[in-house]
C-alpha cells in the first residue's frame, strides 16, 4: 500500500505543517532530523522528545559512572562499537573490552538477539567490560576519540527556529532528568523556544505511553493555528 493510501485509511488531515517525534535515541534523532532540515531550507514546525539524549558525551559518562541500572553497559556497547564502525576509533577492540567481551560483544548486536538477552550477556556495570586502562581513560581525557565524536554529535549546541517540547520524567532512570535541563539550558541560551513537560513517576521506558497523547494533541494544535 502507497504511503498515500494508508494516510487516507487513518484518516490523516494533511497540511503543510511537518513535525518531528522520538523517544530515547529517537528524541536524539528527532533534533538531529530537525537541525539538518533547518539547515536545508525546509521549515519544521515543531519538534518533541521523551526521554531523549541530547548529550551524547554525558550521557555516556553518565552511563560509566552508573552501577545500579541493568542496561548501560548495553548502551555503553553499543556506542562504542556504533562510533567504532562509523569513525574507525581504535585498533583493537581488546583495547577497549575486557575478555570476554572483546569477541563476544559484536556478535550481541546482529539484529538476532533480543534487547534481554544483550543485556543478560554483559556484566552489570561498565567497569567489568571495560578494560582498566580504557575506562581510565575515558573518564578522565576530554580528548579521547570516542568523547570527541560523541561531543560532536550533540544536539544541544544550535538555535532552531521552530518551538521544542521535551517530555521528561524527574526520576527517569536511564536518561538523567537533570542532564536534559543542561541541554534544555545550551538551547535556551541560543535562542530556542524550549518547553519542559514533566512526567512524575514514570520510569524511562513507560514515559512515552504518557507523552505521545500529549505531542500529538501538541502537534494538532500547532496544525490547526
């Protein structure tokens, strides 16, 4: 079926309004998408997030320091073997992972394996896969190559012309509440029109149930002004 015909069959007001929306990595995507299509001419006309990163680099300092959340060392996987692919950072990956994480962990992210299943395979904190020198490192040089790269994806450091409306949950336990008001903040500075929707008691993959009314009925107003 066209795209067209299943606009018809939900029955999609068209306009010529565009909007973007993501979630998590998705919230991270949304303002990139926004930013390069401000930057090609194309009008966007609002854009909302929940629970989106827009730090890369904090967020994954973030990660690194936190022992208590089951995921992060899959999130701190993947960038590192995301960034290598993409910029081709390090010689090794036994450099980086410790055994036996430098074999295994590539072969995790093969589309194949469900998200509980990663994480059952890698430790419980980024410190047991990280080797010493290596989380060391990263830590602590403002220069190593994955932080430069991640530094240089942030989303957080430009002026977009169109309002944003960033959903968060205060106790948000993979995406620290408290981050996102940095880069809630660098936006501002900037001149962007950024608005603050909290969602208390939500955990971070719950938060979207709440926020995705919430923008759409947002994003509906926005069409019919």
């Amino acid at each position: 079926m066209a795209a067209e015909d299943v606009l018809t069959s939900l029955k999609v007001r068209r306009s010529r309004k565009l909007f973007t929306f993501g979630f998590s990595q998705g919230g991270h995507a949304a303002l990139a998408l926004h930013r390069l299509l401000q930057r090609r001419g194309v009008e966007v006309t609002a854009t909302a997030t929940v629970g989106g990163v827009f730090d890369p680099e904090r967020f994954f300092l973030s990660g690194i320091a936190n022992t208590t959340t089951a995921p992060v060392p899959l999130y701190v996987a993947y960038l590192l073997l995301a960034y290598d692919d993409i910029y081709d950072l390090y010689r090794r990956r036994s450099d980086v992972f410790r055994a036996p994480y430098a074999a295994t962990v590539p072969g995790l992210f093969d589309m194949r394996h469900y998200f509980d299943d990663v994480v059952a395979a890698l430790p419980s904190t980024s410190p047991e896969l990280l080797t010493a020198s290596y989380f060391r490192a990263v830590r602590t040089n403002p220069d190593e190559p994955l932080r430069v790269r991640l530094r240089q994806n942030a989303v957080d450091r430009w002026r977009p012309r169109a309002p944003i409306r960033v959903y968060h949950s205060p106790v948000d336990e993979e995406v620290a509440f408290e981050d996102v008001l940095v880069s809630v903040g660098r936006l501002r500075s900037r001149g962007a029109e950024v608005t603050v929707r909290r969602l208390p008691g939500l955990d971070h993959v719950n938060s979207w149930v709440r926020a995705m009314p919430r923008a759409a009925g947002w994003f509906e107003r926005l069409s019919a002004a």
